[in-house]
C-alpha cells in the first residue's frame, strides 16, 4: 500500500458516490488485505472496511459477508456516520427494510446533520398508518381495506 490511508479512503469514497463500485472494490481489495492482521490497525481502517464491504455487496452480490464487514467496521469507529449509511444500504440490498431504517437511525444520532443518512430515509419512504388503528398492519381487514383504499384513492397529476 503506497498511498496514505485517509486519501486511500477519500479516493474510494469519491467512487461509490460516483456509482463506480466495481473500481472502489478494485482499489480497497488489497489494502484491505495487508491490513486485516495487522495490530493496531490504523486510523480510517473502520471507513476502508466499510466501504469494501459495501462494494462487496454492490459488485460481488456477497451480502452476509458484506453485512459481516460493515458491522465490524461500526463497532470499531461508532461516531462515524458514513459507516451507519453504508452498513444501512448493505441491508437495503439485502431485503432487510427494518434493520436498514434502524442503522440509518443509529447513524442520525451519531449525526443529526450527516445528509446521505437523511437523504437515505427521505428515500425509503414513511408507511401510512393502519386503516384500522387498533389492529396490526398485517391483520388481513387492514391488509383488505388498504388495498381498496389504494384503488380509490385520486391518483396525482
């Protein structure tokens, strides 16, 4: 690994925003390598795991070792909110809505102000509530009466 950490892990970052996941998992794959047994790894390694974990899920379609490496890279660096939204979009990939709502909460606390998080919650949008209240969402009378009131409901022009 020639190029220092922090302008390793910018570099990779300016990739996955840019949707060039393939090219970021090409640049993270062996510094990710050399450091893995190394102690005590190195400032910025939680952000350089994180990213390679979510590159491995966007390229390689390796979701439970890409959740593995996201959350290991949380639990070394829990004040870094760039880990929450990347550990959030991993399980989005995965089909996990409910755990990927959680993470991108746990990462607005971390925070507030940090806008892929916020942009990530805009976009996974707000359920309606129940049409009736007091029964679960999945009770099949709610289930019933949303889907009639999704057919009637005036369509947007």
């Amino acid at each position: 690994m020639n190029e220092p950490l922090p302008q390793l892990n910018e570099r990779a970052w300016s990739l996955i925003k840019s949707g060039r996941h393939d090219q970021a998992l090409h640049l993270l794959t062996g510094p990710v390598s050399d450091i893995q047994n190394q102690e005590p790894k190195p400032r910025g390694y939680a952000d350089m795991l994180s990213m390679f974990g979510f590159t491995m899920c966007m390229v390689q379609r390796k979701r439970k070792d890409a959740v593995d490496l996201c959350r290991q890279a949380v639990d070394l660096d829990r004040l870094n909110p760039r880990l929450y939204f990347l550990l959030g979009r991993v399980y989005l990939e995965a089909s996990s809505r409910k755990l990927a709502y959680e993470t991108f909460q746990s990462g607005l606390r971390v925070d507030p102000s940090y806008r892929p998080l916020v942009q990530a919650l805009v976009g996974m949008g707000v359920r309606k509530r129940p049409v009736v209240g007091f029964l679960h969402r999945d009770n099949m009378i709610n289930v019933g009466l949303g889907k009639i009131m999704h057919a009637i409901k005036p369509r947007k022009k």
